[in-house]
C-alpha cells in the first residue's frame, strides 16, 4: 500500500483543472485501497466543493497557514488590482513586487510544512502548479527527505505575464525526483523550453463516471445547443466564441448557446450579445460548482466549444467527451493529441470565422454530431478512464518510491498491465508528435 500527498497552494474554485486532478487522483487512490491525503497552504472555504467530494471519498484535508492570513492576502492582491487598474503604465512593476511579497511570504512557511511531513511521513509528495506555494513545498518534501514529484498541468512560462513567475520557479525543478506533463504535445514543449527535464513522464488527466455523471442523450429537440464552460477570460476566448455564433446564427436560426463561468469578461460578453441582437439565445449560466450541476450541463448540449488562445489540457473538453459530445476547439496545447479528427474540429486560435464554419457543420449534420459524440466517449475511455490512468499512475509513483529508473517494469512491485496508449513515449515520440 503507497501513502501518497497532494500538495497545491491552494483550491482555485470551480472549473479548475489542477484541483479536478488532484481530487480525482487522490478519491481514485483511496478507491484503489490506498492512503492519499491532500495538503494545502491556503485553507479552503467552509463550502468549497473540491473539499467536500475530498471529505465524502474519506480523504483526509490539511492546510498550513490560518484563514486570517489567506484573507489579508486576498485582500492586498485586490489593492494591487486597483494600483494596476489605476496606474496601468507601472502594471508590470506592481505586479513584479506584489509577487515577490507573496512569494516571500509563502516561505514563512517551509518550516510548518518540514513537521507536518515529518508527522504524516507520506511514501511520495506530489505537487502541482507553478505558483509560489509549490516552490515552498517541493523544498519542504526534499528537506524532509521524502521523494517529490511535479506535474505540469499547462505549458511552462505561459501564459504571457507569467514568465517571471516560471524562471524563479525551475529553480526547485532539480530537486523532484521525476517531472509529469499532462500528454505527448505538453511534454515536447516541457523539454523545448525546459530542457534541464529531459524525458518528462506522461501523466493525464484521470476523469471517471461518478464525477460525469450517468451517461444520458439530451431529448430531442429542433434547436442544436452549443456550450462552453470556462473562465470568461481573453484567453479563453469567449468573445471570440460569440462572434463565431453570430457568424453561424446568420445562416442557422435555430442554433443556441449555453455559456458556464464567470470572469472580468462577463459585462463585455453581455453587451456583446445584446448589440447582436442575440441575447436570447444566448444563456449565461454562471459557474457550476457541484457534480451534479456539471453533468447536468453538459448533458443539456450537442456540441461543446472551448477557443482558447493558450491552454494545457482542458479539463473541460474532458468532462464533454465523457458525456459523448463532440468537440470544437482551438489547436493549442495538448488538445490535438485528444481531439482528433474523428472525435471534433480544430481551428486556429483567434479564428472567428473558422469558429463559424465549424458551428454551421455541425449543426447542419446531426449524424455527424452522433458519430463524433461516440468516437470522444470511446477516446475519453482509452484515455482518461481510471481503468487505464490508475496502473500508469501507480507505475509511476512506486518508481518514484523504490529509486528505480525502469519505466516500463514496477521496480519489483508489478502492477496491472499498462495499456494506456501514452504509456511508452519516449524521446522520439517527443520529437515525432509535433511534425
């Protein structure tokens, strides 16, 4: 049996990918007949869903620092906000010291998270994203002695501003005894533009039915709905979205939008649908914190779209392919290892028109909608069921554990057969997937 820790600086709300992750391999580990536990720097709210689904599985919740410092750090990064909204051509300054005093501070803490490893004594730590919190803890785990590993869940140095946040970051990188990436495509960039991590190991995403949801058709209906469930943010795209609606509703009156997340761009996406004259077709559901309010939601679409400018891989369209829809989306990031052909329709970042296109074509054609719905459920199970995640991720943590450098064998400790179709990337199919 492992004892594993999943460590992050804190839970960034619904709709985040690297806390579904985290939950989701922490729950399937304790499944599994495992102990995982989940340490935070930042307490999570007395609601917070990510801290529930972790309290029903019976995954024990820990955090270092007390609610009255998280809430004056919450505090002070609205003021520097407002500085930046205020004084916009020293942004870049304000932002420079205000994450230096943030990450300086998080330090305070490597002592308090030394005991608390020393008390629970996990087998391994995982961490993830890049923040000041994970620089704390993966210097903690190597003080301690206890074997670290990082996983990647975007791109390194991206998106564009994070760039300083990433050089101070690869600094504790030497210290892990392995480095993760989320698919084949991520880790070719991890190596181009880390390149001291020479073969990251690939580790996706795991996703599974009891946090999608019961397998159910949408009922009928004359109207095809599309949905999109993200950060309203620039680089997401969501602006960009509503202009490849418009560009589809011309020629497809009877199309409609389902809109999940909340961001500084929902006024701007409001307006936009109003001076449209679209704003009737157009639902803005706001964020959808719950399983349940989830599955619902991507239940009642035909296709979901994601025109993100930059992304790793999105958690998203993993939750879409479970529930059978087809895709649209951007070729950024990973999402072309997934999101092939048969499953969706890419298109370039930025490209409303492109958009369009691809929102008239599939709701011209409703068997293409369905051939493509049952070709992204079957690559969701070939790739991100916990039938095929859990024996790479447990390959992957008793190496870790036993010193062994052997991918492809357990370190003595054999486990189920491998049968995950990223399992055996290696280098040159690193260097061979981005031709």
């Amino acid at each position: 049996m492992m004892n594993v820790l999943f460590c992050k600086n804190s839970f960034a709300g619904p709709i985040s990918g690297a806390d579904e992750i985290v939950v989701n391999y922490a729950v399937g580990l304790k499944a599994e007949g495992h102990s995982s536990s989940v340490l935070l720097v930042h307490p999570p709210d007395d609601d917070d869903p990510m801290a529930a689904r972790l309290r029903a599985a019976g995954v024990p919740l820990s955090s270092l620092a007390s609610s009255k410092f998280t809430a004056s750090l919450a505090a002070g990064r609205k003021l520097a906000i407002r500085a930046m909204r205020a004084f916009s051509p020293a942004s870049r300054l304000i932002r420079t010291n205000s994450r230096k005093i943030v990450f300086d501070l998080l330090q305070r803490y490597h002592d308090a998270c030394c005991e608390h490893l020393t008390r629970s004594r996990p087998d391994l730590v995982h961490v993830l994203t890049p923040d000041p919190g994970a620089v704390m803890l993966i210097r903690a785990a190597h003080t301690v002695g206890i074997p670290v590993v990082y996983q990647e869940v975007g791109i390194p140095f991206d998106p564009p501003g994070f760039e300083e946040v990433y050089e101070r970051f690869v600094s504790v990188l030497p210290l892990c005894a392995e480095v993760a990436i989320l698919s084949p495509r991520l880790a070719q960039e991890m190596r181009r533009l880390v390149p001291q991590i020479r073969t990251p190991q690939v580790l996706p995403i795991m996703s599974h039915d009891a946090t999608n949801g019961a397998l159910k058709p949408r009922p009928s209906s004359a109207s095809v709905r599309f949905g999109y469930a993200a950060r309203l943010e620039h680089l997401k795209g969501p602006l960009r979205l509503v202009e490849g609606f418009r560009i589809a509703h011309r020629t497809q009156p009877c199309i409609e939008l389902d809109i999940a997340g909340d961001g500084s761009q929902r006024r701007e996406i409001a307006l936009a649908l109003r001076k449209l004259g679209l704003e009737n077709k157009c639902r803005l559901a706001g964020t959808y914190t719950t399983v349940d309010e989830r599955s619902r939601f991507m239940r009642d679409i035909d296709v979901f779209v994601l025109p993100s400018l930059t992304e790793g891989t999105p958690n998203a369209i993993i939750e879409a392919m479970a529930h059978a829809k087809p895709v649209i989306a951007t070729a950024v990031g990973g999402i072309p290892d997934f999101v092939t052909e048969d499953v969706g329709i890419l298109v370039a970042p930025g490209d409303a028109q492109a958009l369009g296109a691809a929102m008239i074509r599939l709701a011209n054609d409703a068997g293409l909608r369905e051939a493509m719905g049952r070709a992204a459920r079957e690559k969701y199970e070939q790739i991100f069921s916990p039938g095929v995640v859990m024996p790479l991720l447990f390959n992957f943590y008793r190496r870790v554990i036993d010193g062994n450098g052997d991918r492809n064998n357990g370190a003595g400790h054999p486990t189920k057969d491998i049968t995950h179709p990223w399992s055996s990337v290696d280098e040159r199919d690193l260097s061979h997937s981005l031709k």
